[in-house]
C-alpha cells in the first residue's frame, strides 16, 4: 500500500493487476468538522455491518502539516473495538496536500482493499478544506455528519458542503439544538432545484449506538438509486471522468517534477521572483513551457 | 520518490495516561513524520496488527505500568510470527537500565527512559529507517 501511496515504481503495475480483480467495493465517505464524531460513527456502522457478515475497508483521512509535512492520524483511537478483527482492514492516510492528489491516491487504496476483499469501504475526512471534496469525488455515497455545535457555522458552509451530501447526519443528537439543526439543513436543502435524489437527514447519537442502523439503511437506499440504469449509467461516467482526469494529472506531474533539472529551474525561478526580476505569472509559464517540451525527449 | 517515515506510537499496559505519547507524537509530526497514534491500553495483538494495516517503519510503544518485561516481547513475538519483523520495535517509559539492555539482547531497538529528549527518539528512528 505503501508503495501505491508513494507513487513508487512498481505502483502502476501492481495496481493494473488488481483493477478489476474483484468487483469494485462500495465507497462511502463520511465527513464533517472536527469532533462531529466521524470515528465514533464509522466504528459503529462498521460492528454493525460486520454483524451483518460484511468485510470492510476502513481509510481514515487527516490533514498533513503545512509547515512540517508531518502528520497524526489518530481516527484508530476510536476504532479499538475493531482492531483485532480480521474483516476489517484500517488505514490511515494524510493528506500530503497535493492537488487533486489525495483524491487519486484515495482511489488506489480503495482500489486495493477491493483487492484485499473489502465489499464496502467507508473513508472518513476532515471537512475542513479541499480533502472533503476530493474524497467526495473518490466516494459512491457521501454523508456529512454536523452536530448541534455547528449549528451557527452551519450558515458558513461552504456551498460545497451542502452540495456534496448524499445524505446529512445529525449526530450528538443527545446535546440541545438537534432539531433545530435538522430543520435548519431542511430549510436549506428546499433552496436546492428539485434532484431525483433528496438527500435524507438521519439523527444519530454516535456514543450510543443510536440512528446506526437508519444510517447504513439510507447509505443501502442512496446505492439502490445509484444502481437504477436510468441514473447509474451517466453518473458511473461521470466519475469515471474525474477519477480519470486525476490519474493523468498526478502521473504527468510527478513525471514532469522528477525529469532532471526542473527541481534546479525551480530554484532559479524562485531566486529570479524573490529578486523580483520577474512575476511568479511569468516563472510559471516558463517552467510550464520548459516542461512540457523537455516531456517529449526525456529518457524517461 | 522517497515515502513518507510512518511511525505508530501506543499506549500498551494499563496504566491510565497518555500525555508523555502525545508530547512524542507531536514532536514526530513536527519532525516530518506521519504518526499513527492509537490511544490507550492496547493489547499486544492490536498493536501489531495496526502496524501490519497502516505499513509502518517504526513501532513506538511507551509502557509506564512496568509490564515492559513481559509488552516487548510479547509484541516483538507476534511481529515475527505475522511477517514483520523487520521493522523497528522502539518505544519508552521508566524502564531501569538493565532491563533495557537484555531486550536489546532479545532484539527489541533502543529504548528510551523518562526525561529524554524527543529528538533523540526521533533522531534514533530516523537513522534506522535509512
Ligand atoms: N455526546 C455525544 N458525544 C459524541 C457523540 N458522538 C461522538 N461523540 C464524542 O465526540 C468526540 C469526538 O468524536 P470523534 O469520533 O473522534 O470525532 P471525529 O469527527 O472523528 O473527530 P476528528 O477525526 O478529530 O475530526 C469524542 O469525545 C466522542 O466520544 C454523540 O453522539 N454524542
Ligand atoms: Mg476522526
């Protein structure tokens, strides 16, 4: 997995021979602010599906420092329970902050624990940035988990939270302002123009295993309309478009980065911009043009 | 393109804290590192099955409860027996020096007493995943 997420040589290989090896596992990715209690819900979705019978893929998404590329992944703190069974493989990842990359590399893994015997993944994120829509992206079914507390920030949202949601969770449901918060996502949603699908709104209390089992109903009823032809067809395309696009960017970049001697015109045009004989505009354009002919020749 | 340094810091035993694998934890991010951090009382067989998922470099376990005798070796075991004993057992807590040194003998890495620098720790990880 390792190798997949370094973009190591071998990667492609490894990942052309699981492609399609088994049918691809369900994607479900669950995000929300921080403490929503995304771990807590995804661990008691996953006891509840393993009851069921079901193996299950676990990614767990935090982002990586700005300033140190370091990172805590600390999502397993709230999945002990899960941790020793052999149905269900965990795997946290950080974000690294490439572009687009983190839904690419999202991809692979998910692609991977298909490989393993996963028949459902489900990939928590951050919602605090760009990672919530790249795992969007990666994701079959998307549930965005808000609480009480977020009820003011609520108004804030991104457009892009609200867009995103398959289906909003209400959790803590147990603190003040749960209904209100419902009502709230309700009236907000009636602002959308009507959609074949209208995204459900499922209170749950995380800690106490409550609304679990509405949840995974609602995530089993948003895959039903996935799967009807008239949507599936189009939307499957779709995604394949992105999740296509994002391969090419990642494979083209990193390709054009590691050519020799780009690393070295990138210092030079650092040095040219921070003198400030030319625009960061322009240092780009140049390096995009010396990339893009070097692309051809290169040996590798 | 070199990988990231992935490193899983638990807390195994029963003593109740965590404030000194958090204060290591952080120092690792700092560090560059990606940290896995799975809490509190974890038996030996969630250890090493974490570290066999998350694909770690390094197994950092701090045991303040005085099981160390008998943690390290237990999970060192299970990692050889689930394929991984290649990576790095390390960890910390108020182990007396002797102890440490017939661990070593058993094959666990260098281990770290209270009060010593995070960056000794981190340092000691980083050279060994070279
Ligand atoms: N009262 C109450 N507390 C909850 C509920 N669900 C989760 N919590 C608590 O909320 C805190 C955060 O839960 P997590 O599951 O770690 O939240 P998270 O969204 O995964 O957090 P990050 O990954 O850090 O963003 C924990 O202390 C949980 O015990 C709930 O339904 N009710
Ligand atoms: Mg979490």
């Amino acid at each position: 997995m390792s190798l997949v997420e370094n973009g190591a040589p071998g990667a492609d290989a490894l990942l052309d021979e699981v492609y399609g090896a088994r049918p691809p596992a369900p994607r479900v990715g669950i995000t929300g602010p921080p403490g929503a209690g995304k771990s807590t819900l995804v661990a008691e979705m996953a006891l509840l599906l393993r009851r069921q019978g079901r193996r299950l893929g676990v990614i767990a998404v935090d982002p990586t420092s700005p300033y140190t590329g370091g990172a805590i992944l600390g999502d397993r703190v709230r999945m002990s329970e899960l941790s020793t069974d052999p149905g269900v493989f965990i795997r946290s990842m950080a974000t690294r902050g490439s572009l687009g990359g983190l839904a690419a590399r999202t991809e692979e893994l998910c692609e991977l624990l298909s490989a393993w015997g996963s028949d459902l993944t489900l990939i928590e994120t951050v919602g605090v940035g760009q990672s919530e829509l790249d795992v969007a992206q990666a994701a079959d079914t998307t549930v965005v988990v808000l609480t009480p507390e977020s009820g003011d920030a609520i108004q804030s949202l991104k457009a892009g939270l609200m867009e995103i949601a398959d289906i909003f969770v209400v959790n803590k449901a147990d603190h003040a302002g749960a209904d209100q918060l419902a009502a709230g996502i309700r009236s907000a949603l009636g602002l959308r123009a009507p959609a074949a699908w209208r995204p459900p709104i499922v209170k749950t209390i995380a800690t106490e295993r409550q609304g679990i089992e509405e949840l995974n109903e609602a995530i089993e009823k948003h895959r039903a309309h996935l799967g009807d032809p008239g949507v599936s067809e189009g939307l499957r395309r779709e995604k394949i478009r992105a999740r296509l696009k994002n391969a090419v960017r990642e494979r083209l970049l990193e390709g054009a980065w590691e050519r020799k001697g780009l690393g070295a015109l990138l210092d030079r045009a650092a040095d040219q911009v921070l003198h400030g004989t030319i625009s960061p505009y322009r240092a780009a354009r140049d390096l995009i043009e010396r990339m893009t002919d070097h692309g051809e020749r290169s040996p590798n | 393109m070199a990988g990231k340094i992935r490193v899983l810091v638990a807390k195994a035993g029963l003593d109740g804290h965590d404030r000194g694998a958090k204060v290591v934890a952080s120092a690792m991010r700092d560090a560059g590192f990606e940290v896995i951090y799975t809490g509190l009382h974890q038996t030996p067989e969630m250890i090493v099955q974490a570290a066999i998922q998350e694909d770690v470099d390094a197994v950092a376990l701090s045991i303040l409860s005085g099981a160390h005798m008998t943690l390290f070796p237990r999970v060192l075991a299970l990692m050889r027996e689930k394929g991984i004993g290649d990576v790095l057992l390390t960890g910390g807590g108020i182990i007396p020096k002797e102890d440490m040194a017939s661990l070593k003998q058993a094959g666990v890495g260098q281990l770290f007493g209270p009060g010593t620098p995070t960056t000794a720790i981190i340092d000691y990880i980083r050279g060994a995943s070279e």
